[in-house]
C-alpha cells in the first residue's frame, strides 16, 4: 500500500477537505512516522513499518520555517486560512508542544492574522495541563474520537499505551466547549473481525459522549486515503449523512466529508 509521510516540519499549503488552504505543521521526524495510536486507517502507515531514524524538528526549527514559509506566501499573495498541526503523528507528543503553539500564534498574528490555528489531535494527552492549556489557546481544537467502544479503540485506533476512554471523554469535557470531535467511520474487516462502525450500536453511544462534550462542533469523516490495513471500506455518503444529521438533531454542528 502507499501511505503518505510528510515533510517536516512545514508542509503545503494543501488544500483540505475541511480546512480549505491549509499550511501543515508536523511536529515529528521527516523520514518516518510514529504515534500515540497505530490506526489501521492511518493514511502514514502503520508505526512499524515507518520508523523514524531522524530526531523531530526542535522549537527553533519549527518557528523558523514557519516564519520562512509565511513570509514566502505573503510575498506571493497566497493567504492560508489555516495552520495545521498534522503530520506523521501525534502533534502533542512533541515536548515543547505548548512553546511552539505560542511562537505559532505569534507569527499568525504577524503575517496572516485571518488564519485559524487548528490542531489535530488523538487526544491521548489531554489530561496534561500543559497540553490543555494550549489547546484552549488554539481556534481549531480538533480531538479524535472514533467510538467509545474500548474494544474497537483497541482493534482501529490501537493505541501504544494506556488508554482509557472514559477518562478521554471527561477530559474532553473540561474543555468547555472549545473543542471540536473528529470521527473516523468507515466499514470492512481487520483481522477477520468487523470493524463497522456506522452501525446504532456504535453510534448511539458516541452520540450519547458527544452530547456529553457539548463541542463546538463535529466533524465525521471516512476513508479517504490508501490505508495499511486492506479490506477497509469507506461509509457511504447517507451513512455519514445519517450520522451528520443525528448530531446536528442534537443541536450540534456537524459536517460530514466523504
Ligand atoms: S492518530 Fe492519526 S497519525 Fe496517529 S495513527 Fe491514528 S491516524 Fe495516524
């Protein structure tokens, strides 16, 4: 399968299904990808296969070619409508995670001050206050929850340590708000098992956390990519419009990219 590694730690601009003209930002090594989580959908590729021998790019590094990045596009009259961490992995595992958020607003503030910063998260460190605080200082605070089912978090989003989705959703909470849900749907097989979750058994309990949250939005998606797990299939569009719908009956914005 080709799954996509990034540059670092600029990449783009891109243009993003739900972000529009989007500058990346991928806080992890440029020859590799490593994660909090392994998903069988990672359009990265699985850890294992896609380790990284090059360090992550420091806090230096990364404002200076943000800075060199936003100054070219200013001079070329290209306008980002947003910074994006995304990349080879977990944005939030690097550790000055919270520094490079603020050099990140700054030089926004500076070249492109219409930009949003977004963030895109599998929230596995959420409960840091550190991590917290900096996600509250971002517009985009987009968090992966795919279902609240520990059995399929640990069949698809197959997290590299503890995990505990309960403890993920309190946190989510403590947002107040100022958060925005990511779910993955999509169907197949992985290891001879079903991994649906479009079905009321899984979607009626994520709604249900989802409601609980109370973010400012949420966003399902589905495959969109190669992915290194075969057998994967996309939702269909009145699946996910079925979903979408369900959520915004809740009284929370939603929208489905296919
Ligand atoms: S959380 Fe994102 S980067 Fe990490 S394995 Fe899953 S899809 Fe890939």
């Amino acid at each position: 399968m080709s799954t996509i590694i990034y540059p670092s730690p600029i990449f783009g601009p891109v243009k993003s299904r739900r972000l529009g003209i989007s500058l990346g930002i991928n806080l992890m090594p440029a020859d590799g990808k490593v994660c909090t989580f392994d998903c069988i959908y990672c359009e990265c590729g699985f850890n294992a296969d896609r380790r990284p021998r090059q360090k992550r790019p420091s806090r230096q590094e990364v404002a200076e070619a943000l800075e060199a990045q936003l100054k070219k596009m200013h001079d070329e009259g290209v306008h980002p409508d947003v910074l994006t961490f995304a990349g080879n992995g977990e944005p939030t595992s690097h550790p000055d995670f919270a520094d490079i958020i603020d050099d990140t607003i700054a030089l926004r503030d500076s070249y492109c001050p219409e930009a949003k910063v977004s963030v895109l998260s599998n929230s596995t460190f959420i409960l840091r206050p550190d991590i917290h605080g900096a996600l509250m200082r971002v517009d985009n605070n987009i968090l992966k929850l795919d279902t609240v089912d520990p059995l399929y978090i640990n069949k698809v989003d197959k997290p590299t340590g503890h995990y505990d989705v309960n403890r993920i959703i309190d946190a989510m909470k403590r947002f107040e708000g100022h958060v925005i849900i990511q779910t993955m749907f999509m169907k197949g097989n992985y290891g001879g098992e079903s991994v649906d979750n479009t079905t009321d058994d899984y979607v009626s309990p994520w709604l249900e956390a989802v409601k609980s949250i109370q973010p400012m939005e949420v966003m399902v998606y589905t495959i969109d990519r190669e992915t290194p797990a075969e057998d994967l299939q996309k939702a269909t569009h009145d699946e996910l419009n079925s979903i979408r719908d369900r959520v915004i009956a809740a009284g929370i914005p939603c929208t489905a990219s296919y």
